[in-house]
C-alpha cells in the first residue's frame, strides 16, 4: 500500500505542543509529533508511538494510553469476555487501532485480524497495532465488509468524527471507492474468542455477509448506536434479530454509546 503524505503546517506544530503541555499537567508523560515519512500526528508515551489520522482526535490519548484502552474495554464490556493471550480477534471498523490501547491491558499475544476501508485511517491502524503487539503478527484488511463481494461501493468519509460509513450520513467530507467483502468468505473455518463491530451504521450488512459463520464467534461487542444514514437510527433491532437466529443472547448494553455484548450459547 503506498503511503498517504499529509502536509503539517505550523497550527498543526503548535497544537501538538499544546496538547503535550496539557498532559503534562494531568502527570502523563504524552508527547505528540508528526510522522516524517507521512506527515501524520502521533502520541508517544513510553517510548511507544500511537498514531491518528486527524488532528481532531489528540485530545484522545493526553491522559495516557492506559487511561484510553481502560475506557474503551469499559464501551466494549471487554472483562466480561475473559480475553487471554492467544484469543483471536476481529476488529471491524478499526478505525486508527485504538482498540489496540485496550487489548493490551489483556495480554501480549493476541491472533489479531483488523479491517478498515479508509485509506488514512487503515495506515495509522496497521502501524498502531504492530507497535503494541511486536511479538504477534496481526492481518489487516483495507476494504468494507458488505453482505455481497464488491469492487467499488461508495463509501462516505468522515475522519474528523470517526464516522466513515457505507451507508450515506447525515454529514461527510467525501467519498472514495472502496472494494468490499463478506465476512464468510474472509475468515475461512477461523475460530475467533471476539469480534467487536463498529460500522457506523453498517452492522447489519456485514452480519449478513456472515451468514452461518457467525457460529465461530464467541462473542460479539457491536456499536448499536443511533449512526446509520441520513435518520441516524439505531441498528439494534436489526443486530440483535440477527445474531438471535444464530444462537446468540444479549449479556449487556453500554447505554453510553450503546454498545451491546452479545455471547453465542
């Protein structure tokens, strides 16, 4: 994949240092940067980069990585699934690989398998995860699941906010052409501990294109939350109708972002 070049002007400089200074007065050794072979932001802590596609998302991680992972395994319910070295996790709509930051709180040597159709997003993720798991071997996956293969579905982006879906929002700054897979068809006969999805909207689509292989999950933590199209409507009745018919019981909802753990039985 050829790198995506972002050009770093002096605002974008003097809020990096602006946001290093803020952690430093919460007691958080966060510095913040930029990528000399991409121009894309990063905060460093422990020696350890961690970067963003947008300047808009900094103020995630100033009170430091743990802080954020620790929060976000709370969105997912992550104690619940008892996750261990080892597990297999499949990150649907990874974003810029925070879930990484929560992961690790878990263990060191996790069977990750990530996709993300954003092309700016995708490269933060892959470098993201590979920083925090060296000693495992994640695959990553830079297309959309779909419940149909495809070459070039239209998908809306929408970095700043984190929003970036198949399905038309009610805001986006663009769009690009993006192939797109289904799930049944990409991971084979794999047995997977987690899948967390988040598809802005898309869930239902993509557990669709799971078809009877959605069996192979342990546990599915899906984004529920009021995000898809121009309605914004929640894709809870038609998530949890799903995974229902395929022998899933909802354990528990985050009713912040309305998350929804659901475990096969």
């Amino acid at each position: 994949m050829s790198q995506q070049i972002n050009t770093v002007t002096l605002g974008d400089r003097l809020k990096c240092w602006g946001w290093g200074l803020r952690s430093k007065r919460h007691g958080k050794a966060v510095t913040y940067g930029f990528s000399d072979a991409t121009g894309m932001p990063w905060a460093k802590e422990a020696g350890i980069p961690h970067g963003f596609s947008t300047m808009g998302r900094a103020w995630r991680y100033k009170h430091g990585f743990a802080k954020l992972g620790r929060l976000l395994a709370n969105d997912y319910m992550l104690d619940a699934v008892g996750l261990k070295d080892g597990d297999a996790i499949l990150d649907i709509g990874a974003n810029n690989g925070d879930l990484a930051l929560s992961l690790k709180l878990y263990g060191n040597t996790f069977d990750i398998t990530a996709i993300e159709p954003s092309p700016s997003e995708f490269q933060c993720m892959e470098a993201n995860y590979r920083a925090q798991f060296p000693d495992s071997d994640p695959t990553f996956g830079m297309y959309g699941l779909w419940n149909e293969e495809g070459e070039a579905l239209k998908f809306y982006l929408s970095s700043s906010s984190a929003d970036s879906s198949l399905i038309e929002p009610v805001e986006y700054s663009g769009t690009i052409d993006v192939p797109v897979k289904r799930l049944d068809s990409m991971i084979g006969d794999k047995q997977f501990k987690l899948m967390k999805l988040e598809a802005e909207g898309a869930e239902p689509e993509i557990l669709e294109g799971a078809g009877e292989r959605l069996r192979q999950f342990e546990w599915i933590s899906a984004d529920c939350g009021f995000e898809r199209g121009v309605k914004a409507e929640s894709t809870l009745p038609q998530v949890s109708g799903i995974l229902h018919k395929h022998g899933f019981e909802m354990v528990s909802v985050r009713n912040k972002r309305f998350v929804v753990l659901f475990k096969r039985v």
